[in-house]
C-alpha cells in the first residue's frame, strides 16, 4: 500500500539579499587561495619591475623673445620684421618634420643596432646589462647563467657604432644580425637565418653585399667590443618611423601663460642617447629659427633694391620738370605760405608713401583682417584725409603758384623716399648680419639620474591589489556560479526536514585521499609492466584488495559518528507512525555518501544493542561489501533471480547484531528484479527476523531502483551532500518520488565543512564543537 505524497515542493529562496556575514566567512575559507593567488601576482609584479628595461628623462629649457633690432634708431624696423608667434605655433614647429628629420638625419637615428640581449625582448640579458660597470675596454660581463646559454648572447660590457648602413627599400624595417668574428671582422645576416651571410666586413672599412635582387647593402662599422661570436641586432627604420618615434617621446609644453618658457622632455632607454638627441633637437629648432628670421630680412633687402630704381628715375623725372618750369617763369619762387603748405604736403607724401612699402611687407605675413594690417589701412586712410584738405586749400592759390608747388612737392617727395629706401636698406644689411634669432636656449639638455619608468613600487603595490581583487573575484564567481549547498538553512528554507548534519570526517578524509594516491600509483606500475586490470580481484578469496574505511568500528569518538548517533536518535522517532522498520537511503547523485551514511548508520543502531540488516540494493555499483572487507557474490541479484535462497545470501559482518546482504552478481536487470514478487517477499521476511532493515540503494536521478525500493520502505531518506547536491537537483528527485508515490521523510546533510561561512551563518550550531572539547 502507497502513502499520499506529501513531500514539500521545492522553490529556491530569494537570493537577492547579500549575506555580508556569510561573505566575509566565505572569503575566510578560501584565505589560502587568496593569499597563493596575491603572492604570485605580487611575485610578477616584482619581476616585471626588475626586469623593465628602465626609461629616463632628459629635460631643456627655451625662450621665445620678442627680438629688437641691435642698433639705435632700428626700433621701428626690428618690429616689422621680428617673429610675434605664439607658443603654440612654436610648439607645432618643435616637433615637426623639418625639425626631427634633421635630427634624425644627422644622429642617424634610422639605424638601430642593439646586443642580442638573452629574454624575451632581451629583458633577462639587460637585467645583467644593467648592473655591470665596465672597467676596462676589453671587459665584459660574464655572469653564470651566460655558461648555461648561447654564445651568441651578449651580457653587458658590448659597445658597438655602425656608421652608415644603407639598404634597399624593401629591406626596411627587416632584421639583422651582426656576428662578430674576432680580430675587428665581422659578418651580416638575415634575422632568423644566421647561417645565410649577406656581407663579411672589417672596422673602419665600407662592406658591401653582393648585388642583391632587390639592391645593394652597404655597411660601415668604425667601433666593436665585444666576445668572439657576440651577435648584436641590427634594424633600418624607415626614415618616416624614427621621426614618429622621436615624437612620440618629445613632450613640450610652455611655462606658465604667456610666459614664452618653453619645456621640452624627452624619453629614452639609454641616458646619454637621449640626452644627445634632445640637444639635436633644440639646436636643430634654433638653427631653423635664425635662417627663417634671416629669409625674412633678405626678401626685405631684395624688395627695397627692387624699388629703388624706379623711385630713383620718378626723382630725376620730376627735377627735370621743376627745373624747367623755373626757366620759363624766370625763377618764380613760392610764398611762405605755400612754402608752409608745401612742406605740409610733402610730409603727407613721404609718410604715405612708406605705409604703402609696409603694406607690401604686411601683406606677406598676414590677412586683411589681421588688426596689425588693419591698423595700418586706418592709420593710412587719416593721412590721406588730411592731404585732400591740402589739396583744397593749394586751389585756392594762383595758378603759377599751384603748378611750382606741385612740382617742388614732386621733387621733394620722390627725395625722401629715395633716401629713406636707401637707408632702409643699409639698416636690413646691418639686421642681417647680426640675426640670432627670436629664440634661445636657456637650458642645455640633461638627463635625471633616477628613472621616470617603470615606477617599482606602485607596480608591485598595484600587482599585489590587482591580485588580491582576482583572487577575491573568482572566490565569488565560484560560489555564485556553484549551486551546491553550503547552509542547512537552505532546507528549511524550501520545507524540507533536516533529521542529522554530518560534518566531513578527517580521519576519513585522509584515508580516501591515500587511497587515491595508492590507487593511481598501482594504475601507473599496471600501465608500466604492461597489464590491464590485474590483481584488480583475488581470485581466491573474490575480495577487491582495496577496502573502505568504517569509521562507526575503528574511529567511534569521531566527530562524524557522533552526528551519525544524533541520526540514530532522530531515526528513531521518524519510524514511530511508519508502516515497517524498513529505511531506504537514496540520493539524488551518486558520489554523496550514501553507502558511508548507511554502513555507519548501521553500526550505530547494532552498537546500541538492535538487531540490524543493511542490504545493498545497488545492484550495478554497490561496494556496501568493501565497508566490511567482504565479497559482492551471493547477494541480493542472486536470491532475486532464484539462485540462492535467502539464508544463503545473509551474511555476518563481523559485528555484533549487524548482518549484511551485498549486491550479488551484476544482473542484466536489476529494475526488474526489484519489481517482482520475490522482492516484496524478501523484505517482508527480513523485516521479521531484524529490528531495523537498512536498504541502501542507487541515485534517484540515474535509475528508477529507489522508486521502487521505496514503495516497499515504511521511511525513506534522502541523502544530501554538502557543496555537491543543489536545490534543483533535490527537486528533481522529490518530484520523481512523488510519481512512483514515495514519501521522503527528510533530508540528511553529509560531509558539511567546518567553514568560516558556515561558522558565520544562522546555523553555526550545526558544527558539533563539543565533540572537540570530548577529544
């Protein structure tokens, strides 16, 4: 007869509140790993740090002036043409083209040889590099890993120049190696083909390739010191790559506003190179700034002596006219106030005229709506004015009057631009030869002792928080990704009973974990001797040689077997209102403990005086009979399938009132056999001769045997274990016992860890700490 079903349906609990608790004990557990994972990233950091190849700064200073001209009486002149540019403009100059090519040009920076360092990137043989000071020229460093390693390394000490190398554009940017032969010969090959030889060269002396497909090399190296077989890398950068690189590595910046300070820094591997380069390039940038103040003054020069001509001719023009005009009126000679008006004029004339020779200049340099030429055009519009009210007044006068004064202005005024002209020149001439340019170095370039990269200590102060934060995340990720339980309050969480918490047994544990090791050791002398699954059985005796530990017999103070006691006790009250004194034990997995709970739990109830049968109902993989050192045959697939009858297969332990039926032979069938007649029969007999009968079967999930085994069980339990077993796990598996209309009576939670998250939690008391204090 079938009980309703009354198990308890399954919803898990609201995850959405955050244990902090529960977290900090899970963070507790895992100490170990966090601590591991931490010191390994703290360990890289460390080597990064020592194996970075340091990076150093070289600093200079500039100042953009305002320049003046260098005599008396050139105030005017020295601002027309002195350069006004912004900091801004000069610092897009710094750093263009025209000025890193040259830089490039002349330091040869296109050429990149380096020692074939030992690492990755040559990180190892540069550590070693580093730390060496070379005394003398023949001394190298030869530290006790290079004897362990290629000759071919380089350790420090190495010095090297190449010259000139050219190669063909399609080898640009391709890798070379130069080996070095000894007594200043040398030879150059193909990166990644050391043993194909281009050239053979000398010191001092241009080597030259045979004429290659795609061009001739040429290679010249005037300085090597170095070991015999010493290899040093060889690269030639595209011209347009080493001005990128170099300004990549210049930062420029100005001084406080307006300030016309500039602050060039430069960064490089190598302390002298790059303090070199940052001098190249300031002298480079002054250099471009004094041939363009110069362009400037000539094109001045060439300008005025371009006018001069024509004013010279427009002079005479106008002398010859004045002068014959005076011939024909018999020397008319002005009034005063014509006089006065004339010099009014010829003012106007001359000032106007010298606005327009500055237009011209002007008009080179900037827009029309710049204010400087709009300036200009309002300043030369005024004057004009102020010549046509001249012009009025001059009609007023007699006509012979108005014609002289007309001529002489003419004469007059073509003088004192002609002379002007001349002076201006003589004046650019003098400008010209002492141009210098409106900038200047304040600061030579140096370089700082200390490197500005890498920064040691925040590398390893962020490793080792980088570590500590990954070792945190992925305990979290685990435990949010693993859905095994870890709280017994999860159960009463869902409605189910929990009768016993089991905690993990070290004895047990360390028994398994020997047994592991032994059994993976004989797999590995089967695998050498070449055998297969020999001395897996005694054929005498059908015993497996390998056997369970029962911990209820040889470890009874056992913190395990108390909890299994606390079982016993709870056992006993489950079966009050049940229909037969027989228990089932099943799971919902297999790998949860079901056959340790049960052969303990057995040995409990028969040391308290009971009499006790524990059958082993996994008729597939039941080792019930290992617990007891014993042998699987003459089981229950045997007196099921009429072979033997029943006394045949009830067998002693060994232990007082405790006996045993093991599983038999594999059967082809063993749902069948529980479903028949004669097992009913069988567990109405047995149920007669024993006080308790404790039927151990296989997971719920994998076969239907529970299902049957439990329509025949007055209690059935099932077994959980702790992290292994999940809530949809238990779910699935009460709702297929409710199918085959089995009740399950609780729950049991096995192999529960004394954690931190466990001891933090609501159910702390599930640890059984006294059982320590008992010890």
């Amino acid at each position: 007869m079938t009980k309703n079903n009354q198990n308890p349906s399954v919803s898990t609990p609201d995850s959405d509140e955050i244990d902090l608790t529960r977290l900090f004990g899970l963070l507790l557990d895992k100490k170990l790993f966090i601590v591991a994972v931490t010191a390994l990233f703290t360990l890289i950091g460390i080597t990064y740090a020592l194996l970075a190849t340091p990076v150093y700064k070289a600093d200079a200073l500039i100042q953009i002036e305002q320049k003046n001209a260098g005599l008396p009486g050139l105030d005017e002149l020295g601002e027309m043409f002195a350069s006004d540019s912004e900091a801004v403009t000069e610092i897009e100059l710094l750093k263009s083209r025209m000025v890193m090519g040259k830089v490039v040009d002349d330091l040869k920076l296109t050429n990149v040889v380096t020692p074939n360092y030992m690492g990755s990137n040559g990180a190892i043989g540069k550590f070693f590099a580093r730390r060496y000071s070379k005394l003398e020229d023949n001394d190298f460093n030869q530290p006790w890993l290079a004897s362990l390693t290629s000759e071919h390394y380089a350790w420090g000490g190495e010095v090297i120049n190449v010259a000139n190398f050219s190669v063909p554009r399609a080898f640009e940017g391709k890798g070379f190696v130069i080996t070095y032969l000894g007594e200043d010969a040398y030879q150059l090959s193909l990166a990644g083909n050391p043993e194909k030889v281009i050239l053979k060269g000398r010191l001092n002396q241009l080597a030259t390739s045979d004429t290659l497909r795609a061009g001739e090399i040429r290679l010249l190296i005037t300085d090597l010191l170095a070991l015999k077989q010493t290899q040093f890398n060889l690269v030639k950068r595209p011209r347009s790559d080493a001005i990128k690189s170099l300004q990549a590595n210049l930062s420029v910046s100005e001084k406080g506003k307006s300030s016309g300070i500039l602050f060039l820094t430069l960064q490089g591997t190598d302390k002298s190179a790059t303090e070199l380069q940052l001098d190249a390039i300031t002298h480079s940038y002054v250099l471009q700034n004094v041939q363009r103040m110069s362009a400037e003054v000539q094109n001045s020069i060439e300008f005025l002596e371009k006018e001069l001509p024509q004013v010279k001719s427009q002079l005479e023009a106008a002398e010859a006219l004045l002068n014959n005009f005076r011939l024909e009126n018999q020397s008319v000679d002005l009034s005063l106030e014509t006089k006065s008006i004339l010099e009014r004029i010829v003012e106007l004339d001359t000032r106007v005229h010298e606005l327009s020779f500055k237009e011209t200049e002007i008009a080179q340099r900037y827009t029309k709506e710049h204010p400087t030429y709009t300036a200009l055009i309002s300043k030369k519009k005024d004057l004009l004015t102020q010549k046509q009210q001249l012009s009025e007044m001059v009609k007023n006068l007699p006509s012979t009057q108005q014609e002289i004064l007309r001529l002489t202005r003419d004469v007059e005024v073509n003088q004192q631009i002609y002379l002007a002209l001349l002076n201006n020149v003589q004046q650019l001439n003098v400008a010209k030869a002492g141009t210098v340019g409106n900038v200047r170095v304040v600061d030579q370039a140096q370089v700082g002792k200390l490197a500005v990269k890498p920064k040691k200590s925040l590398i390893v102060v962020l490793a080792t928080m980088l570590g500590g934060m990954f070792a945190v995340a992925i305990v979290l990720l685990r435990a949010a990704f693993n859905r095994g339980i870890t709280n017994p309050k999860d159960f009463e969480d869902i409605g189910l009973t929990l009768y016993a918490t089991i905690p993990v047994s070290e004895v047990q544990d360390a028994f398994n974990k020997k047994r592991e090791r032994v059994t993976k050791l004989k797999a590995k002398l089967r695998k050498y001797r070449g055998k297969k699954n020999e001395s897996k059985i005694d054929p005498s005796t059908n015993r497996r040689k390998d056997h369970e530990l029962l911990l209820a017999k040889e470890y009874p103070t056992d913190l395990a077997v108390e909890a299994i006691r606390s079982l016993r006790t709870s056992l006993h009250f489950a079966m009050l209102e049940a229909k037969n004194n027989v228990v089932m034990i099943s799971g919902a997995s297999p790998e949860v403990g079901k056959s340790f709970v049960s052969a303990n739990l057995a040995t409990v109830i028969a040391q308290s005086g009971k009499k006790v049968l524990i059958v082993d109902a996994d008729m597939r993989r039941g080792y019930l009979q290992k617990m007891f050192d014993m042998a699987w045959d003459n089981g229950l697939s045997d007196h099921l399938s009429h072979k033997l009858e029943l006394e045949k297969v009830i067998k002693s332990t060994g232990i007082e009132n405790l006996d045993i039926v093991t599983r038999g032979e594999v059967p082809p069938n063993p749902s069948e056999l529980l479903m028949s007649k004669r097992f009913e029969d069988f567990v109405q007999e047995v149920s007669k001769q024993y006080d308790l009968v404790l039927i151990d079967t296989p997971p719920i999930m994998a076969v239907t045997d529970p299902a049957v085994v439990g329509r025949h069980a007055g209690t059935s339990f099932m077994l959980t274990r702790y992290d292994i077993s999940t809530l949809k796990e238990i779910g699935a598996a009460l709702e297929r016992f409710e199918l085959n209309g089995v009740e399950i009576k609780g729950v049991i939670f096995n192999a529960m860890e004394a954690t931190a998250s466990s001891y933090y939690s609501d159910y702390g008391y599930y640890q059984y700490q006294y059982g320590k204090l008992a010890d």
